[in-house]
C-alpha cells in the first residue's frame, strides 16, 4: 500500500537518491497519437510524479481513459489539444518527493506542508490543488474521553509529517499545548493495525484513510474519532507543484496548464450522474483497491478542487494567505526548513527568490480555453469561507 507521508528522513534524504523507474500506464477508450504524428516536431515532454492518494489517483485514471497518455512519446487528448507529453511516474509518496528533489521528475503531486523543506533547494511553484483535507486526517481513540485524557499517552503517528500537524493544531485549537502530550513516531498502517487488534498501550492514533475507515469499522463502540482535520479546512491542501526551472523551458506553461486541464476533464466525469460511479471504482482499484461505496466516504473526506473556478477562489483568497501560517510555523518548529520559508503569491516570474509561488496562470489559462465554468459547488469548503 502506498501512502502519504511527510517524514523528515525522506526529505533529509533528497540530497543522496537511487532513482526509482516507475511504470507509466498507457492511454486507453480515447486512443493516443504518437508524438509527432503527422510530420511535425514532437511536443516537448515533462514528467508528474504522483502517488496513491484519491485525488492523485485522478492521473493514472486520466491515462487509463486516454484524457492523457502517460507513456513517454504518446499522447492523449488532452496533451494534443496543448501539444505537449506528460510522462507520469507512479511511486510511493517519500519517492516522489526524492524524485523532485533531485530534480529527476518536473512535477510532483504533494502536499503543501511537505513542499517547503525541498522549496529551499529547488523552488517550485503550485499550478493548481486537488483536494484538502476536510475529515481525512483523524485522531482516533479508545477508552478517552476527551482532549486531556491524552495526558500521559503515546499518541502514534508519523511524525514531522501532516499526521504530527493535525494534532498539534487540533491540540492548540483546543486550548492546550503540543508540548504537552507525547507524539510518538510509527507507519500509520502499523499504528492502526495495533489498534485494531486492541494492542496494549496503543490508545491514541493519528492516520488517514483508509486507515481511519478500517480501524473504525473494526473496532465499533470502542474506537472513536477525537478530532480530525474538518477543524482546520483548507490548512492541509493536496496540490501540484511544478519545479520553477521547468516551468521556464520551452512548454512548460502548457505543460502546466495540460496538467490542470486533464485534473478538471476526470473530475467532469464524477460530476456527471452518468459517470460518477465508474470513475469512483477507477479512483478506488488505485487508491487502496478501495470499492465503491468506501470511495464515496473517502471523498466527503478529501474534498477535490473539481474545477478552475474553485481553484482560483483558493489560491486569489486572503484566506490561502492566513491558512499558510500555521503550516510555515510548523515546518521551522520541527526543524524541517533552515529559517523560514518564502511564500509567494501571484506570478512565479515577479518571485523569483520564493521558495513556493501560488501562481494561478495555469489555471486561468485552462479555464480561458474551455469558457466559462460552473463556478465553486455549494457546500465546498472554499464556498463556506472558514
């Protein structure tokens, strides 16, 4: 199973990478041109690391259906509509940030609290978010009550990571301090499967799904969710990065911009009645090998930014600005970055000294091809503005 993570030792690790060959799934129902193919000079190519998460997955199902091709040298729909070939490299999260760091991949789907430690070394820019975490991340425990039954338990988790930042500002948000409780480093799969067979001592767990779901439904009236990360909306923001020197090649705009684009053409497909279902059992047989019913609970969870316009309303917003905070803290508290990260917002070629850009172009240049979208869906968490 793969899983997101954000550990100090990958990211520590960066500098010293064995590159990892991943497979890349071939185009599918839409059928795919070569590159090239009709006599003219192939479209420059780029490469998207991408993980098994749900709205990551939306790439490796976007390939299956010939939105895009994956393989290197053939292209999908979308990528001939901006002529340019988006090779995809599919691996474990912690393998994904190596191939960023070391600068063996272009792109990366990755969270924007793990992107400021390798930001510094190679300063990316976010062309677009595909989900955030309304739910997903959740502090489940058994025989506590509350918040200072904590006291004096091993919470288990992975540590300097997003399961370590819900805790510590749900913690905060209730009115006490990180400091106080102990957070203790374990593989999430393991810390539920403890928990799931009532292993002695293991009463506080931070996971996400399906780890959450699974070690809910089986261990019923015992098990219980104590916070989780609907508590912070939008501070934990799934998204794709694009490393600045690649955006500065020849296509790397559209290379962007196709990225978002095939992003917004799968998630057209579970917004339509007709499609829904068959995209969520695509989602699930990548993500986990979950089946239909629990992907229906994993995107209440992990709410995707299905369109340019919601896009646009969280990265234009003051509010990505104030979210941002926390999560800038953190990453120098647990002594991830060397002094504090630079954030930008607005244009990646007016920051150039950033060590991350919020650049909506890519995405505006996506939503000016297609017209005018359906704007942010009711009850999405940018429409409620916490």
């Amino acid at each position: 199973m793969q899983i997101r993570l954000g550990s100090s030792a990958c990211l520590l690790a960066a500098a010293a990478i064995a590159l990892c060959a991943a497979g890349c799934p071939s185009g599918g129902e839409q059928g795919a041109a070569k590159s090239g193919e009709g006599g003219g000079d192939a479209p420059p190519s780029f490469s998207l690391a991408w993980s098994e998460y749900p709205s990551w997955s939306a790439f490796g199902v976007a390939s299956e259906l010939g939105i895009i091709n994956g393989a290197k040298g053939e292209l999908g729909e979308v990528e001939k509509r901006w002529n340019v070939d988006i090779v995809l490299n599919e691996a474990d999260y912690d393998a994904c940030l190596q191939q960023y760091s070391s600068a063996s991949v272009d792109a990366v789907c990755i969270t924007n609290i793990d992107i400021l430690s390798p930001g510094a070394g190679r300063p990316g820019v976010g062309i677009l978010p595909t989900s955030t975490s309304i739910g997903g991340d959740a502090c489940i425990v058994t025989g506590i009550a509350d918040l200072a039954g904590l006291k004096g338990q091993k919470v288990r988790g992975l540590e300097k990571s997003v399961s370590e930042y819900v805790f510590n500002r749900c913690v905060e948000l209730g009115g006490m301090k990180p400091s106080d409780f102990e957070f203790s480093n374990m593989d999430p799969g393991a810390a539920a499967v403890a928990m799931q067979q009532a292993q002695e001592g293991v009463n506080a767990i931070v996971v996400w799904n399906p780890f959450k779901m699974d070690t809910l439904e089986k261990r019923p009236g015992e098990a219980k969710v104590l916070f989780d990360s609907s508590q912070i909306p939008e501070e934990v923001i799934d998204m794709v990065v694009v490393a600045r020197s690649s955006l500065e090649k020849e296509g790397g705009d559209r290379f962007a911009s196709a990225v978002a684009d095939a992003f917004y053409t799968l998630n057209a497909r579970l917004a339509d009645d007709k499609t829904r279902d068959k995209t969520l059992v695509a989602l699930g047989e990548k993500f986990s090998d979950l089946k239909l019913e629990a992907m229906k609970k994993v995107v209440v969870d992990t709410v995707f930014y299905k369109n340019a316009d919601e896009a646009l309303d969280l990265f234009k917003s003051d509010r990505l600005k104030e979210k941002m905070k926390p999560v800038e803290k953190f990453v120098v508290d647990m002594e991830l970055v060397n002094g504090p990260p630079k954030v930008a917002y607005g244009k990646a070629a007016d920051n150039k000294d950033a060590h991350l850009v919020f650049d909506t172009s890519y995405v505006e240049a996506v939503k000016a091809k297609e017209g005018a979208s359906t704007g942010p869906t009711e009850g999405h968490p940018s429409v409620r503005k916490k």
